[in-house]
C-alpha cells in the first residue's frame, strides 16, 4: 500500500518544510492484553503555513487526534498508516491518542513471556521505521527531535531507555504500578529511539574517561539467563571500545550512559539505539562455545559503541547512506579489535568471514552500488546485505591506505566536529577527508562507491629453466554485466616454505589499473612457492592463484606462519569453487590437507560451514555421498585427536553433528546423547545435545517422543525453538505438512521459532521429500509478501526457497514465477537472488562433474 511504504521524495517534501522540535510520548505497558495505550504530543514548526503533510502511525485503532487544538475525526484522517495534517500553522502542536498492538515479529514492541518462570519482557525495534508502530512520529531520519518518554508499568519490573532511568513514581491506585518519566533525549532520529521494559536482571558498572567524565554502564539479560551472563568480559571490551574510540575520534561521548540489552527473540545481532544497546541474547552462551563467538560478540560490542558517534550522533540523512553508517562501524570495529583487544587476527577473520559475504552478494543479480539508490523504504529493508557491510567497509579500509590512516581520522575528526547531531550525505564525509588528506577523492568516490561489481586479478608469470621471473603482469576483468576496470592498491607477496613455514620473502605495492599491469620489479626474482596477489588484504577483488601456487598451497596451506595470507587462500580456493574454477573434490582436498593445522578457530568454523555447503550444493549429485563420507570421516578423526575440551574439538563435534552418516557415526552420536559414549573432554552440554538429536531426527534415527524427553529436559524458550526444529526436520510427509502449516499458512508463531522452523524444514538429506514443496512456495510467497511483515516475509521467502532442489526444472518454474508482470521489486529482488544461488550450483556440479 502507498501509505506503508514512504518513498525518498515524499521525505524530501516532508523535511523540507517541517522542523521538529520535541514528542512528549506517554505508554502505558500494565495491561496483559494484546495492545497498550500510546499517546504522542508532538511540537514542530512548517516553514510554509497552510501546508499539508502527514504523520506516521502503525496501530489497530486511534482514539483522537488533536492539531492545535482542534479535534480531527480520526475516521476521516487516518488511513494506510497515516494521519492526514491539513492547515499547518508556522508552529503546530499536535496530540495523537492510539491503541497499538504488542508485535511478535521483532518489530515495534515485542513482547516476549519466558516459560520458565513467566517473566515479561518487552523491546522495541524500529530499524528502518518501525518507531511509528509504538507512537506516532515523522519516521526519516533527518527529522530529529528531542524525545520525552513517560512510561506506565508493573513496578517491579526494570525499564529502560535513551536516557538514564529515574526513579518510578509509584500509583496512586495502589495497582502495584509506577510510572517513569525520562528526561528528553538529544536530538536523534526516530530509528534510534528505544525503550526496553520487564523483569530483566540488571549489572552495573561505569566508565571514567581520561578527562574524568563517567559514563554509567548496564549489561541487561533475562533473569533465567542471568547465570549465564559473563558481563565483566561484556564490560571489559566495551571499555576498550571506549578508550580507542574516544583517543581516535576525539570527541565525548554523545550520551548520558551507555546499557546493552541482551533480548529474547531478536531479528538481528545487535541494534544501536542511542545509550541503550540491544543485543540479540543467544550471545548470553548459556553452553560452551568456541572463541570464534566470544570474537564475533566483541565485534558486535564494538559496532554498535562505534555507531554512537557514526550514526547516532551524527546520522545519515536518507537510507541511501545506509552503507556508509554500517561500513564505518563495521570497519572501526575491526580496527578497533585489532588494536586493543586480544583478537589480533582481525582482519584475518574480516576477509575470510565478511569479505566472502560481500564477494557473494557482489555477484548476484541484484548487486548494487555501495552508494545504492535507496527510492522507498521496501527498497532499504532488503538491502541490509553484504555490500551496505561488508564490500563498504572492505572499500574504507582501502581509502585508509590510499589517503592515509592518520589523515583518515583527522577527517573523521573534522566530519564529527562538523556535523554533530545533524545528518549529513557521503559528500560531507568526502569533503572532510579531501581537506585532511589534499587527495581529490571525486574519482575514487566514481569508481568505488557509484558503480557495482567486482574484479577479478590474476597473476601472469613466466620464468626461465632456472626458475626466475621473465616477465610478470596482474591480469584484471570485470563481469560483463558490471564491466567497470578499477584501479587497485595493491600488494604482492612472495611466500617460500622454510622450516618456520610457509613465510614472506619478500613484497612490493604498487598501483594496479587497466586491464594488465606489468610489475617490472619482479622480473629477475626466483620464482617463489607461493605468489599471492593483494597480499596483506589492501584492496577489494578477487584473487586468483598461479597452477604453481595452487598446487604448494594445497598441499601446504597450513604451512603459513601468519594468519592473513592463509586466510585470503582459503578465501580465494572457496571463491574458485563457487566459481566453478575448482572442482568440489579439489576443494574437499585442499581444504582436509589443511584446516588440521589452521589455528585460528573461526576460520575453522568457516571452512565447515562452507565445505559441507559445496558439498550438498556444488558436488556432482553422483559423487556427493562419497564427498560426505570423507568429510565425516575427517569429522571423527579429528574429533578423538584434538586436545580434550578445546575448542577445535568442539566445532568438530558440531561437524560431525551436521554430517553423520554411517551406522558407526549414527551410533556415536546417539551414545553422546545418552551417555553410553563419551569422547575425553568433550563436554556434551545442552546446546550440543540439542545439534546431536537434530541430526538423529533428520536421519530417521529418533522420534518425537525423543524431542519431548529432551524439551522437557531444556524446558526454556531456547530449548522450545530446538523442538521446534528438530520436530521439522522429520524424514516424514506429515511432519513436513505440519512445519509449513505452522509458518506458511499461519501468523501465530513468534519470528524466533518461525525461523528455527524453516531451519529444521529444510534438510538436504530430504531432497525427494521437499520436492513436493517447491509449486507450494511459488503459489503462496505472493500473498506472504502482502500479508505479512517485513521481517517475516523476508525470513518465509528466501528460507523456503528451494535452494536444494538444483536442477533446470527449478530455474523454469523460477522464471515462470518471475515473468508475471505484477511482481513487487523488493519480493522480486529476493527470489532472483535465491535462483542465482541454484544456477551457480548447477555450473559447479557440472565442473566438479567434469573433473572426475
């Protein structure tokens, strides 16, 4: 509907002649039914009196409307999610009275009832304008205001929001309910405001800078997960955040204290709410896990602290800039990482983790600019992809080592001084950094940030009967579609193997532009055992591997003594496969050769997730099950060989988990479950039960009364969700019915367990049982689309997709799907990237086909 769905231009003519001022926004959260009481006053001037705009409301009823102060008839107003405003004085005061609606989708206010104890817990999400489902408000970021919240609620309960949290004034009603009335916020915009309510456990702590100032520091969590909750190491890397930041950008804190709250059934990993932080709460570890996680934490932790300045403080004006929000605080949190916290190897598990992710979304048909052209916001809520992350903050870090790190933050510096709490576009943020830096980045802005794709480069090498370098060249392409030949900064590293390893003998950077650079300076050289291009991760493209190069790293890929260079080779040989210029097998080799020797275990997690996926996409159908059954085998051996209770034995345990396939492994699996089997120092903890019983159900090997026995052994919500999965994952046609009944064909599942649904639906075992699925999907994803919201119908139509169904007849009823001419863009972009993914497959099989 047009009023749901805002576009650019109508938040132009809206900025342009409104100013905002204040909202005064009231809530009332005691009751228990399926609404709670909103009442908004709102304060803004119209440069042109006797205009006509509208204002913002997502809710089931509203009471009154109020425009200085004139009662408008809500029937006649109020529509498609918005309020009609005719008459516009030059200042304007307007009170708006509704009904709206708890949601359990992750969006608005959600609220959430744990089962095992019957707690409340209410948080709002807004990102990207969902504010307008708990008051009503002008929702586009660069309609800032100062916000006032006064919130009814039980109280016992813990509420919190941009501002500290005053004392509750209790009723006088004797209710057991208070209110809480909060001091008005900065100006900020409407996205990054928040409010979390309910029985949350609470620890506090505090941050003093180095000019003496305290910042009041909370870490939130469930208070069942309240054992669970590590929060000194929670604090301990946020207050390195702060250390680094406030040193590098040089400017307060913007907020009066800084929480983070860790929710229950989150959508995303983490959102930056101004001083109040929400977390999705699956990192409170309630089993062990691997340091990879306590790494990614710290990441998010970072992130989101970095947007405090970067998109809190100063914000951008239109979701065009989206990516450059993300990208900064993605890159400073890797910086900041690197740096000052104990994960050194950063960068090593940016380019393996994030930079596969922009490489991946860099080449589907819906690859975009970074700058993208952001028209409505169905256009934004698709576009948190891997270029707005990953490829923007991959193209940051390249700007640094073209301008200069510390001419880079001198003009962090000047954009924060510049503009604080205002909105700004890229040009701003160009313009500071041209003054720091005296480069003129007009080109480089052209070439990076306003054309999409991504290049490819490959070195070309001939030597003598000697074994030196006659000539040497960097080859670069494009793709046809996005045919754009940049020009890089680049490194090459020589790498020989030596009794410390694999090590670098030597290194050159230069400029690499056009379709062929000549490295004169190499010519001469004795060829080494390893030539890899962009070494040291300085530019943003693919890398290919010399038939030399790949034959030493195959074999010896483990050999690297540093981390970086051998994670861009396991980056590139994945990139190779999923480009069917490796065979799946090659891949399986390489990868078995090597990742015994790989220590950095988020590495190893990756080379998991990404063989097991080459292996049931990419493999020849007819090879796969002898791919699977090396990779289980290589599973087991290397879970009774590595060092008891380590984390390399547990991401192989989870490997083993997912891939099991023989009676002997099958057996393993269910004495771990029952405690007839053990393997020295692992420890078969909840969440591991729950993987270990996944695969036992998905392979026919346990029952339904096996996942009651175990939900009611983990009678949590997380647990509920794994019942949930594991009840889908039946090898069955009635438990297959019953797993699509539940999210296809019914709204009442809450986001959380909907996606553990479609997780445990989708098993690659049961190729044959889904296909039956794929005409369903194609009839009902239309009307999930109108039907739902955002964050559901994404989550419905590309996790049913079906993605492991390759074959041509699945393009053609794709395609079939896709030729209608009523097509909505934002449904239309998800599924054409879903089918790129099948005819991606299809080329892989054939190559690793061919390869036999």
């Amino acid at each position: 509907m047009p009023g749901t769905n805002l576009t650019r231009e109508e938040a132009r003519e809206r900025a342009r002649i409104l100013t905002v001022d204040t909202y005064d926004v009231a809530l009332d959260l005691t009751g228990t039914g399926p609404t709670f009481a909103s009442e908004t006053t709102v304060r803004f001037s119209c440069a042109e009196p006797g205009a006509s705009t509208f204002i913002d409301l997502v809710a089931p009823s509203v009471d009154s409307v109020t425009l200085n102060g004139t009662e408008l008839d809500p029937a006649k107003v109020f529509a498609d999610s918005r309020i009609r405003l005719d008459g516009l004085a030059a200042e304007n005061e307007l009170r708006v009275v509704a009904s709206c609606a708890y949601m359990n989708t992750g969006e608005g206010l959600h609220r959430f009832v744990d089962p095992v104890d019957s707690k409340t817990y209410l948080y709002t999400q807004f990102e990207v304008a969902d504010a307008r489902r708990v008051f009503a408000n002008f929702e586009q970021p660069d309609l800032k205001a100062s916000f006032a919240f006064s919130i009814s609620a039980p109280q016992d309960w813990q509420v919190i929001s941009n501002s500290p949290t005053p004392d509750p004034i209790p009723s006088l009603e004797g209710n057991g309910a208070a209110v809480w009335r909060f001091a008005p916020t900065p100006r900020i915009s409407t996205y990054i405001t928040a409010l979390v309510a309910g029985h949350y456990h609470a620890v506090r702590d505090s941050y003093t800078a180095a000019d003496g100032t305290v910042v009041p520091l909370g870490v939130f969590c469930r208070a069942s997960l309240a054992e669970f909750l590590d929060a000194d190491n929670i604090f301990d890397v946020t207050k390195q955040g702060f250390d680094y930041f406030l040193e590098q950008f040089d400017f307060p804190y913007p907020f009066a204290k800084y929480d983070q709250l860790f929710v229950p059934e989150y959508n995303a990993g983490a959102m930056e709410n101004a001083g109040c932080v929400t977390i999705l709460e699956d990192y409170v570890f309630r089993s062990k896990v691997t340091d990879a996680s306590y790494e990614v934490r710290a990441e998010t932790i970072l992130h989101e602290l970095a947007h405090m300045w970067f998109g809190d403080l100063v914000t951008m004006q239109w979701w065009d800039d989206l990516w450059l929000n993300e990208s900064f605080a993605t890159y400073a949190s890797i910086r900041c990482q690197a740096e000052v916290t104990r994960w050194k190897h950063a960068w090593a598990t940016f380019g393996n983790r994030m930079k596969t992710w922009a490489y991946r979304q860099d080449q589907l048909p819906s690859t975009h600019p970074i700058f993208a052209d952001i028209r409505d916001l169905e256009d934004v809520e698709v576009n948190f992809d891997g270029i707005t992350y990953a490829k923007g903050a991959s193209v940051l870090k390249q700007l640094v080592a073209y301008v200069g790190s510390d001419q880079f933050m001198a003009g962090v510096r000047t954009y924060f001084k510049r503009h604080a709490w205002g909105n700004t576009t890229l040009a701003d943020l160009l313009t500071a950094l041209e003054e720091t830096s005296g480069r003129d980045l007009s080109a480089w802005s052209a070439e990076w940030l306003q054309t999409a794709g991504i290049n490819t480069v490959r070195p070309e090498i001939t030597v003598d009967d000697s074994g030196t370098i006659t000539s040497f060249a960097v080859l670069q392409e494009a793709p046809e579609a996005w045919p754009t030949i940049r020009t890089h900064r680049m490194a090459i590293g020589f790498y020989n193997r030596t009794s410390e390893g694999l090590v670098r003998s030597h290194r050159v950077e230069l400029d690499v532009s056009g379709p062929r650079t000549e490295v004169a300076e190499l010519v001469g050289r004795a060829r080494p055992d390893v030539v890899l291009l962009n070494d040291d991760d300085l530019t943003y493209c693919k890398i290919r591997l010399d038939e030399h190069s790949l034959a030493v790293v195959t074999s010896a890929i483990g050999e690297f003594a540093d981390p970086l260079p051998r994670a861009l080779c396991w980056a590139a040989a994945w990139d190779m496969t999923r480009d069917a210029e490796m065979a799946t097998r090659d891949y399986l080799t390489l990868v078995l050769s090597g990742i015994g020797q790989e220590k950095d275990i988020n590495i190893v997690g990756s080379l998991h997730r990404q063989l097991i996926s080459a292996l049931e996409l990419y493999a020849a159908p007819e090879w796969r099950p002898t791919g699977l059954a090396r990779l289980a085998e290589a599973a087991l051996g290397h879970l009774r060989s590595s060092a008891p209770g380590s984390d390399h034995q547990l991401a192989w345990a989870r490997c083993l988990a997912t891939v099991a396939v023989t009676d002997d492994q099958i057996a393993l699996l269910k004495g771990l479950l029952d405690g007839t089997g053990t393997v020295d120092g692992l420890a078969v903890d909840t969440d591991l039960r729950w993987a270990l019983l996944q695969r036992l159900v998905a392979v026919g090997a346990a029952d339904a009364d096996a996942i009651e026995a175990e939900r009611r052994r983990d009678d949590t919500a997380a647990g509920a969700r794994h019942a949930a999965a594991c009840l889908a994952a039946r090898p069955t046609r009635a438990a297959k019915d019953e797993a699509w009944a539940s999210v296809v064909e019914s709204d009442t599942l809450p986001n959380a367990t909907q996606g553990a649904v479609i997780g445990g639906f989708l098993q690659p075992d049961q190729r044959e049982l889904l296909a039956a699925y794929t005409e369903r999907y194609f009839e009902a994803i239309a009307g999930i689309w109108e039907q739902r919201t955002n964050e559901i119908a994404q989550m419905i139509v590309m996790g049913f997709y079906p993605s492991i169904q390759v074959s041509q007849a699945t393009l053609d009823r794709t395609d079939a799907w896709l030729d209608a001419a009523d097509r909505v863009p934002a449904l239309r972009r998800l599924v054409v990237e879903s089918r790129d993914g099948v005819a991606r497959a299809l080329r892989a099989q054939e190559k690793d086909r061919a390869s036999a």
